[in-house]
C-alpha cells in the first residue's frame, strides 16, 4: 500500500493525518447526544439547576426578603386585663377573687404603640437594601461558578485537543516510519533513520499516555463543578466560545460601572447605610402608644361601664448616647462611599490586567494560525519533497515535523488562554461581551 502511495505522489501521512481526524470527528458526534459536555453552554445550564451552593444563596437571599415586610410593619397591639379591688376590700361579704367580673372593678385595656413618622418606612428601606445585597451576593456566587465552569471547559477542550494532535502526529510519524523502513530496505537510508523513527514514534506515545492524564484530571475537575461523580461521561467538546475583536478598557469598564453584581452590592451598602443614618437621626424624637380602656364594675348598681384613653410617649433623654450613636451611622455611611471608592478602582486594575492577557493571547493565536502554522507545513513538504530526493537528512524531516506539532499546540494552548481571559472578563463585568 505504501508503493502504491508513493507511486501516485500522495503524501502517506498527510492521508494519516486526515483519517484520523475523521474518525476523532465522527465518534465525538456520537456521544454528545447522550451526555453533556459537547458546549459550554450545556454545562452552565446544568449547573444553575444542579448546584447546591446555588441554591442556598438563593434561599438566602429569599429569606432576607421576605424580611421586609416584618421590618416596616407595625409592633404588635397589647391587651391587659386589671382587676380593681381583687381583695373585696369595699364589699362585705365577698372574699377575694381573681375572677373577671367578680371583683371591685374590671379593666380591660388595648394598647397600641406607634414608632415617630418616617421610622417605618426607614426600617423597610434598610431591610431592602440588605435584601438586594443577598440577590447580588447570589449573583456574584452564579459568576464565580460560570467562571469557574467556563475555565474547567477550556482545560477540558485544551486537553482533550493536546490528545488528538498527539494522535494525528503519531500517525503521521507512523507513515514517516513506514516511508523510511522501505526506502532502507532498498539501501537508500541509513540504518539509523528508522532507529530515529522508532523513537519519535514511541516519544509521542508517551505524550500520548500524560495527555490522557490530563484529559482524565480535565473532566473530574469539570464534573465536580456541575456537580457530578468525577468519573462521570462527558461528551468531547467541540468549541471554545468565540472571542469578540479587540475591545477598549473604558468601554468594558463603563459596562461593568453598570451592571458589575459587586459594585451593586457595596452601593446597596451605602443606600443601607444612609436608610441607617437618616433612622438613627430620627431617635431623637420619640415614640408614642395610645390605648383604649373598658371599666367594668361588678355590677350596675355601682356605676355603669366607662371608658378612658390613653397618651404614652417615651422621654429620649439619654442624647449623648444618641449622638454616639449618630456619629457611627456617619462613619459607617463614609466607610461605605469609601468602599464602593475601593471596589471601583481594584475592578478597575483587574479588568486592565485581564483584557491585557486576552488581546495578547488572540494576538499571539492569530499570528500562530495565519503565519506560522502555514510556514510550518510548507517547511515539512519541502522537507518531505528534499527527503525523498536526497538533498536532506531525516533529523531535518523530523524537526520540521516537530516544528508542526509544536506550533499547533502552541496554538491551542494561545486560544484556550484566550477563552480563559474571556472567561474572566465576563465574570468581572457581570454578563457576556
């Protein structure tokens, strides 16, 4: 079959090459029906349903919500029941009694207290903001996961990638090696040459065994994330998400000023901590309760029913407590402007830092896949072509061959980083650029 390739000017490994890449393309297809794992996509919507750490900031966040209502409402009324003369003091003949009705004179009291206006509605308004900061705390905790899955998928991609160009060059090695085995038969190569090709060969295969590690330790990572059993299947991944063209930090940045879940969260602090200052501000005044009464005499004969009401009001006389208390809620609402201050300025350096490495690794992939890799492959033809006529050695057949392999895994390797940056810009902004 090799004379036969030779004969009719094919490239045996290049014919290699392209059956294997079938095959790997082809069986891939196959299980992706069956399990996740084939998009990135798939696995984030598995994790927002299946993972229990998002649940339970979910949860969470439910519960400080329905702290609202509570916070803003009314206290509870009161009711007291007085028993005027329980001993008969004033009515011979009767003894004492802890019965209503029996003794000197029943009251029966409702006593409803009322906090100063604008409290209430105060009290509701921190709860809010509390509120809101849990959903964003949630929001935060649902990026870090995608960020964290959308990461363990580019290394599960890259690894699974490092097999398959491994793979392909094994069987280009093994056409080399068999081209090389026939030509010394006929005392056209040193002994030497297939000695090297064995070795290139076997080399490769042992690439081969730490790159299925890799794959192996790739898909545990990535089920644990999901969450599934770390030897749970996973189909083959077809794609990497796609990079948008190069993208100016003012404009990311501004986007993040926006939507960012931990920006929204320290400026729900200082709407918190304002609600707090203005309540605080608010205790010098008091708050009162009013209160109805019914006396009830024993009988008719010794009057009949009336009825009082009642004014109480707490005394704020302890001010300089208050006043402590006024200067906290000032340096707690400065802390929190000087937080939101902080966090805009650190998203800011890390936004800088992230965009830097992804602009660079498209870059350095565009020029891996447009320039090198094309030289490479005329390299290894001319390579091939001189080979065959004698003018170069095998160690230059090989090399160059060498030179393909490097620089396609240098390239996967410049365009899983890439996503990886992506990855984390995403997260850093909030949403999908």
């Amino acid at each position: 079959m090799d004379a036969r390739l030779l004969r009719s000017g094919k490239k045996p490994w290049r014919l290699a090459a392209v059956a294997v890449s079938l095959v790997l393309w082809i069986q891939p297809g196959i299980a992706a029906e069956e399990v996740p794992g084939k998009t990135v996509d798939e696995l984030l919507a598995y994790a927002r349903e299946h993972n229990p750490d998002l649940r339970v900031r979910r949860l969470d966040a439910q519960a400080l919500r329905e702290r609202i209502e509570s916070a803003s409402a009314l206290p509870d009324p009161k009711f007291q029941v007085e028993l005027m003369d329980f001993t008969n003091a004033m009515t011979p003949g009767k003894s004492a009694s802890l019965v209503p009705g029996e003794v000197g004179t029943t009251r029966y009291r409702v006593i409803q207290g009322f906090p100063f206006p604008g409290k209430r509605g105060l009290r509701g308004d921190v709860a809010e903001a509390l509120a809101g900061q849990a959903d964003t705390s949630h929001d935060t905790a649902r990026l870090d996961l995608e960020g964290k899955i959308k990461t363990a998928y580019a290394r599960y991609f890259q690894a699974v990638g490092q097999t398959r160009i491994l793979n392909e060059t094994l069987q280009l090695v093994g056409a080399l090696e068999r081209l090389v085995v026939q030509r010394y038969s006929v005392g056209l190569v040193p002994q030497q040459d297939a000695v090297r090709a064995q070795s290139e060969s076997t080399s490769l295969k042992v690439d081969l065994v730490e790159s299925e590690r890799r794959r192996r330790d790739a898909a545990a990572k990535l089920n644990a994330l999901l969450p599934r059993d770390a030897d749970a299947p996973l189909a083959e991944p077809v794609r990497l998400a796609t990079i948008p063209a190069t993208q100016k930090l003012a404009q990311v940045f501004a986007r993040a000023k926006e939507i960012s879940p931990d920006l929204s969260r320290e400026r729900l602090g200082v709407d918190a901590a304002e609600k707090g200052k203005d309540l605080t501000y608010l205790n010098r005044y008091p708050d009162f309760g009013v209160a109805l009464t019914n006396n009830r005499p024993r009988s008719a004969m010794i009057g009949p029913d009336t009825w009082d009401l009642m004014l109480e009001v707490n005394i704020p006389l302890q001010q300089s407590s208050r006043r402590a208390q006024e200067r906290e809620a000032e340096y707690r609402l400065d802390a929190a402007r000087e937080r939101v201050a902080a966090a805009e300025a650190r998203l800011n350096g890390r936004l800088g830092e992230t965009l830097a490495g992804l602009n660079a690794s498209s870059d350095k992939a565009r020029l891996l896949r447009d320039t090198l890799l094309p030289q490479a492959r005329a390299t290894l033809d001319a390579a091939q072509a001189g080979y065959e006529s004698g003018r170069v050695n095998f160690n230059t057949l090989i090399e160059a061959e060498r030179q393909i392999l490097r620089t396609r895994l240098a390239l996967l390797d410049a365009e899983v980083d890439a996503s990886i940056r992506q990855a984390e810009l995403e997260q850093l902004v909030g949403a999908p650029l």
